[in-house]
C-alpha cells in the first residue's frame, strides 16, 4: 500500500493515546490520566528505594533507580509535547504541505513515497522491539507468580518495577489485579516511548526526502539560450530558495521540539546504560541469572538504541544539509546569467551552515556524541562495580 504520509498511522494511535496528537477528543484526560500513573510510580519507587536503602541491597537499589529514571524521562518527553503543542502543529501542516506539492511531479512523489515507506518500516519495528522489550522484562515476575505466597509476612511480592505500594495486599486476587494494571501500564509507557523516538526518525527522514528534492532540482536547472526559458529558470530558482528556506524552518522547529528532551535523554541515559551493564554483569554469577539476565539485557540494548537513534539523527541531518551546497556547485550555474548565479552562491553559503540537532543547546548530537555517551558509561560502571 502506498503511504499518503510520512507518519505511520500506529505512531498516530500511540501519541493520541497519550495526548499528544493534535486534534484529538479527551486529550485532556487522557494528559490527566498519564500525569497521575507517572507521579504515582516515582512516588512509589521512591518509597521503596527509601526502606532498602543499604549497600548490601546495590544491584536492587541500581534496578529501581533505572526504572525510576526511565519514567522522568517519559514525563520529560510528554511534558515537552504537552507544552510545545503549536510547534507540533507547524511541522505536521508543513508536512503535510510538502506531500501536496509533491503531488505535481512523478520524481518528487516517489522521492516522499520511499520515505514514507522506509519510516512506516521503523515505525513497525519500533513498536514490535519495545513490546518484546517490556514482555523479557517481566518474565522473571511472571514466572515467580504460582509460587507467590500472599499469607507469608516475610516474603516480598515481586512486581514488574521496584515499588512500594502505600497499601496492605491481602489477598492473591489482588495482587493479580495489581501485577496486570501494572503490565498495561508498563507497555504502553514503553511502546510510547519508542513511537516518540519512532516520530523523530520520522521527521529527520522526511527532511532527508526534502533535501533530495531540492537537490534535484538543482541538477535539473540547465537553461537555454530562448527567453521563453530563462524565464522558466528564473521561476525555479525561486521555487529552490523557498524550499531551501521550508527546509530550514522545518528542521527549526524539530530542533525546538526535540532539544529539551535530548538534553534529559543525554545526561538520563549516561547514567541508565551504566547501571544496566552492571546489572547484567552482577547477574552472571547468581542461582537466577537467566531470568535477571534477560530482564536487564533487552532494556539495556533498547536504552543504547535510543541514545543511538538520537545522535544518528543529528548525524544524518547535518551531513544531508551538507548536500544542498554540493549540489548547488554542480549545477549548471556557468550557464546562467550574473545575476541568476549570484543567487545560487546565496544558496551554497547558506549551505555551509549545516542542520544540526542539539542537546539543550550545549551539544550537537552526532555519533561522536554517542560515543562519549558510551565511555562515560563504561567509567561509572566501573566505580559500581568498585562499590559493590
């Protein structure tokens, strides 16, 4: 099937469901609803990380402040959404703009086509990854429930997160109850959280497929000697400097969008991937370390993804932005007049500042970046496993 928009339609369901799709009915509760689940796990896990609150107790303090990590940088994300709702609003008409104008030329169509399609494959994937993600993450609870003994004082029930619930749990019924709100909970935080990250491959692609429009009608730019046709090109130049200028203001209000988020996901993540490898090393040598193995292994690698998918993104989008000026230089501005190719030299300028994705604005993501990300990573880890 032939996508009509760069935006896969399970990302829209995900992102109506957490009030974050413009447009929608009940944004305010289901905004409402989120804001509530969120604060009451941090407030849970803070009870719990207060009462085991001992050195004996490192590996199960390090898993309940990862998972409490996990969630501030879901409330981050919303939060950045929630409140830049209008800029959200520009990207998606200026999307939706672009796939109109595209409707004039058969290349230009298939250019967005192959974008779309590539995206809804990522979207898929995301979606698909962070479920099987959430379901290893619980097996090991899973699979303790037939022995959980409800009447035994001394024996701490196993949930899916490290939490400390205010009330008394009595009865087996309950805590079944307890463990399946807590799974749905947990799913659709996760699976949010990837189709956030899912719509930001979403739009750099989407740049990425306007960039190469632009750059093919700066190779097709070949006048003629008639002045039928020199007014023709004349027309194009100006039909690239305001898409030049669209794709500029476009990655614009990504940066705006994203940069809060990638300065939380930057500094969380650091510190998240540092206490995953620990787990995962702690658990080699323990009577369980399948099941803490596997609850730990999968979260990691999702973890070092979306550090990955951030820094990629700034990655790609300044080396498409570089682009623009190459083709611009092999045009055929020495056929031009002056005055016509002293417009493209405004174009192969602009170019030289490239497009780039920020982390709060103190640090362009890039793959260099990620790779900071990993060393320190690895230095912190090293200081855990000195404590432990």
């Amino acid at each position: 099937m032939v996508p009509k928009s760069t935006v896969h339609r399970t990302t829209k369901l995900v992102l109506t469901l957490f009030g974050i799709w413009p447009g929608m009915s009940y944004v305010l509760i289901y905004r409402v609803y989120w804001f509530i689940i969120l604060m009451s796990d941090e407030v849970w896990h803070y009870r719990y990380f207060k009462s085991h609150f001992q050195l004996e107790n490192l590996p199960i303090l390090v898993d309940c402040l990862s998972t409490f990590i996990a969630h501030i940088k879901v409330l981050t994300k919303l939060f950045v959404f929630w409140f830049n709702q209008q800029k959200f609003v520009k990207i998606l008409t200026m999307m939706t703009e672009d796939w109109s104008e595209c409707a004039d030329s058969d290349n230009d169509i298939r250019e967005a086509v192959c974008k779309g399609k590539m995206s809804d494959r990522i979207s898929i994937a995301m979606f698909v990854l962070h479920v099987f993600n959430t379901i290893t993450f619980c097996t090991k609870v899973f699979l303790t429930i037939p022995h959980v003994d409800i009447d035994d004082s001394d024996f701490e029930l196993p949930f899916f997160l490290k939490v400390e619930f205010p009330m008394r749990i009595s009865t087996l019924r309950t805590y079944k109850m307890l463990l399946s709100v807590q799974f749905v909970n947990l799913l659709s935080i996760v699976i949010g959280t990837g189709m956030v990250n899912a719509l930001l491959l979403t739009l750099i692609l989407h740049v990425g497929g306007q960039i190469n429009i632009l750059c093919s009608w700066l190779t097709e730019l070949a006048p003629r000697e008639n002045a039928e046709t020199r007014e023709s090109v004349m027309v194009m130049i100006n039909k690239i400097i305001r898409k030049h200028q669209r794709i500029i203001q476009f990655s614009t209000h990504i940066e705006d969008l994203y940069r809060y988020i990638s300065f939380v996901l930057f500094a969380s993540n650091t510190t998240m991937i540092c206490m995953l490898a620990f787990l995962v090393l702690t658990s080699l040598n323990s009577p369980d370390a399948t099941e803490r193995i596997l609850r730990s292994l999968l979260f990691y690698a999702i973890t070092n993804l979306e550090s990955f998918i951030f820094c990629f993104a700034g990655e790609y989008l300044r080396n498409k932005s570089k682009t623009i000026g190459g083709a611009a230089y092999n045009s055929a501005w020495y056929d031009l007049r002056p005055k016509d190719s002293r417009v493209l030299l405004l174009v192969i300028l602009r170019a030289q500042k490239q497009l780039t994705l920020t982390a709060g604005r103190m640090m362009d993501l890039s793959l260099e970046s990620f790779g900071n990300i990993m060393k320190a990573s690895a230095s912190y880890m090293s200081v855990l496993l000195a404590m432990q």
